[in-house]
C-alpha cells in the first residue's frame, strides 16, 4: 500500500482516491481506517475516501480522523443521506454522494445543493478491471445541466473503466474528476498514463 501512494504521488496525479469495500454491501473486503491513517503521513495528495459499505454513518468519523479530506458514500446505503452529508460536513470535511449504474440521477435530486461530489459509478462496484459501461455517461450529462441550471456547486467524478478511450467521453460529458485503478496500476509508465487522460 506505501509503494502504490510513493507511486500515485510521484505520477502527477492529483488526488489519491480509495476505495473502502465491507465485504457486504460489494463482496471483497479491502482495508479500513487504521489502513488509511497509516498512509496519511506519506503523501499531502488529498484522500478522496469512496465508502463502498453498508451503513455508512457508523464510518464517517473513523474515516474522518483518519485523514479523508472527501467522504462519498451511496446513496443506495443510506437511509438518511441527507443527515450523513451533514455530518461528513460538521467533521470539516467535504461530502460526496455516490450511485451505481442501475441507480438514477433522479435519485439524487433533493441532495444536489448539498453535496461536494457525486460520484458516477460507471461499473458495479466490488471489483477493477471491468469494463466502462458508457450509457452511464449520460447521467454525467445530466448533472451537468443540473449543476448549469440551478447553480450548483459540486464537482462531477467518473469510476469504473476510466483509460485513454473512455476518459475522453466523460470529460466532454461534464466529469471533473477521473477516477482509474487497473489503468494506473497496470501502466508501465505511470506519469505518461496520468498526462494521457489528462487530454
Ligand atoms: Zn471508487
């Protein structure tokens, strides 16, 4: 884990995202809090913390003290999204929301003045290396007429699948932020894969 954040710093990337999986709500388990805290002091690139997990409200303050600068976690979780976002936010932290490609932007509508992030799943969450599903691109179109229309303020990320030939199309479709794992890792130069999906 300290070689693949010595690699993302050193790569020119911008945020080091990770992804919290509890073997319940996806079925891996990756690692948890403690994991993250003795990561903090390697790198001053932000934690950008994808809570892939079932109650995500028992988290957010582990997740918090750990060193997250963002906490997103899914809406399809989260009984009282709103409070959590709230909460995320008291810790000083920024709030992200996350949907999985059978979840609607729709969905999301009433947390949108609220949140920091969304997060666009663009594969099932719970394993890389799986390929993009492009239809989810259009929900990224969506939040941005959203974001345009009403003034809104959060940042649009893209998970799952993202390389050189998906990163084009979420970026002309709004994506602020692009989220990629088995791209970067399987990269054998991995500063020319951050400067190709940069564009
Ligand atoms: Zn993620």
């Amino acid at each position: 884990m300290g070689k693949a954040i010595d690699d993302i710093s050193a790569s020119g990337a911008d945020w080091i995202h990770m992804d919290i999986m509890d073997g319940s709500f996806v079925p891996p388990i990756t690692f948890g809090a403690k994991m993250t805290a003795n990561l903090r002091g390697r790198t001053s690139l932000p934690f950008d913390v994808h809570l892939m997990t079932q109650t995500p409200e028992k988290h957010i303050e582990n997740f918090a003290d750990a060193g997250a600068d963002y906490i997103t976690f899914h809406l399809e979780t989260a009984v009282h999204a709103h409070r959590i976002v709230q909460n995320i936010r008291q810790l000083g932290k920024k709030a992200g929301i996350s949907i999985t490609p059978s979840t609607p932007v729709s969905a999301l509508e009433c947390l949108l003045p609220f949140v920091d992030i969304v997060l666009i799943m663009t594969v099932n969450p719970g394993y890389g290396g799986q390929s993009c599903i492009t239809e989810c691109f259009t929900k990224i179109e969506k939040l941005t007429r959203r974001r345009q229309e009403h003034g809104f303020n959060f940042l649009i990320s893209v998970d799952g699948g993202i390389n050189e030939t998906t990163a084009p199309n979420a970026v002309s479709a709004g994506a602020d932020i692009l989220v990629t794992g088995s791209t970067f890792f399987n990269a054998a130069d991995k500063p020319a894969i951050i400067k190709k999906l940069r564009g």
